[in-house]
C-alpha cells in the first residue's frame, strides 16, 4: 500500500535537502546572539573604533572595501539585526558616493540570497498548499511585480527581511526581483549613509544618529512620490482594463 506522503509529488513536500540551506541560516542567527556578535553592530561600537576604521581605511583600502561587501552581504542573508549600523557607518568611512553604492550592491546581494533560499525551500510546497484566493493574489502580484516590489522597497513601512521572503513565495522571477531591489533600496540607502557622513559631527558633539531622519517630511516625501510613480503602471493596466471591458 503506497503512503499518500510518499505518492506527493517532491515539490508538494518539504524536503530535509530543500530545508538545509535554512537551518544554516537559523543556526548563524542563533550563533550570533550566543557569541554576543550583536554588541558589535551598534552604534557605541562604531564610535569606539572610528579613529581605527579610518586610519584603516586609508591604509587598506580595497581590504576593508571587500570586507564591508562580504560583511554585510552576510548580516543581510542571515537576517541580523543591526544593518542601519552598517549603512551608516558605510558613510562615515567611504563616505557618500562610494557608502551608499556598496551599501545598496551588498544589500542586494544578500536579499537576493534569502529570496533563493526560501523559494527553494518553501517556494513550491507553499504554493501547491494555496487555495484560491491566494492563487489570485499570487497571479496579481506577479503581473505587476516589478511595481509591487519597488512600493515595498521604497516605503520604510515592512521590514527589510519580511520584504526579502515575501516575493519567493508569490513566484516573482529572480531578475525582477533583483531590479526591484536594486533601485528600490537606493532611497533608503541614501538617507542613512548621508546620515553616516555627517556622523563626525556626530560624534564630537558626544550625540546619538537619528535614525528617524526617513520619516522627516523632506525624505519622506520624495520617497513617497517614487512609490506612487512606481504604481503607475498598475493603475494603467486596470483603467486600460475596464476601458477594454466597457467597449
């Protein structure tokens, strides 16, 4: 007699082989809070070391270069906590410019490696598990996915982590993701790294970052203003739609 289990096809179950690749990423996340590594991406650390991260800097320029790209690919794919502490101190060591386009190439790479993670993971299971109106749901966002996912990059509303995993499980195709990601993370990035150049000031003055600057009116409302843009096309496709229906 053949399990019902057993006769699924392989996508329909969850794998032990699929689920590997997120037990490592839970068993780093666990790792980091168990060896304290949290207290490091913090901004009392930052001001400890920044005489020592600059003076590095200047001596070993590509070595800390590559180091923040690999470092914070890694703090953006394990999911850890403290990444707006990366993004600022990026500005406040390379500056503006070459801050916020590590900031942005490494946060890209990383989000990309939770999005392949868990659609390899889950990605099949949980769609052969979704009823109807999720397929519905699925099908409309991945007609206007590239909109979709530049509004939930660009707007500060969802946490960055949430927004990596939503679109490997509504089929969203990785290219779209990555361009969605790429220039939707920009904005953000570049108010916190303007935040981390301005950070000696900061420190000289024996102050504290705010990191609420996203929300002020003058940020904000160019972000804003890039997400309605963003919407555009859906907003097409649904007037040329009823327009059609009506003829």
């Amino acid at each position: 007699m053949t399990n019902d289990a057993d006769s699924q096809p392989a996508g329909r179950r969850l794998s032990p082989w699929r689920l590997l690749p997120v037990a490592v990423i839970v068993a780093g996340l666990v790792a980091f809070f168990a060896l304290g590594l949290d207290r490091y991406l913090s901004f009392a650390t930052l001001s400890e070391h920044r005489q020592a991260l600059l003076s590095w800097y200047e001596d070993n320029t590509l070595q800390l270069v590559g180091g923040f790209l690999a470092l914070y690919v890694l703090v953006v794919a394990f999911s850890v906590p403290g990444a707006v502490w990366m993004t600022i101190g990026g500005g406040f060591v390379f500056g503006f410019v070459l801050g916020t386009a590590l900031v942005v190439v490494a946060a890209t790479v990383g989000a990309v490696v939770v999005f392949l993670v868990a659609r390899y993971a889950f990605g099949d299971y949980l769609r052969s598990k979704a009823g109807t109106a999720m397929r519905r749901m699925e099908a409309g966002f991945r007609e206007n996915a590239l909109s979709y996912l530049l509004v939930l990059r660009l707007v500060p509303l969802f946490p960055f982590w949430l927004v990596n995993l939503v679109p490997a499980f509504l089929g969203v195709p990785l290219r779209t993701y990555v361009v969605g990601t790429f220039f939707g993370i920009i904005p953000g990035s570049f108010v916190f790294v303007s935040v981390g150049s301005g950070l000696g000031a900061v420190f000289d003055a024996g102050g504290m970052p705010d990191l609420g600057t996203i929300f002020e009116p003058e940020f904000l409302a160019p972000i804003i203003g890039l997400a309605v843009l963003a919407l555009i096309p859906v907003a097409y496709k649904r007037f040329k739609g009823g327009a059609g229906g009506a003829g």
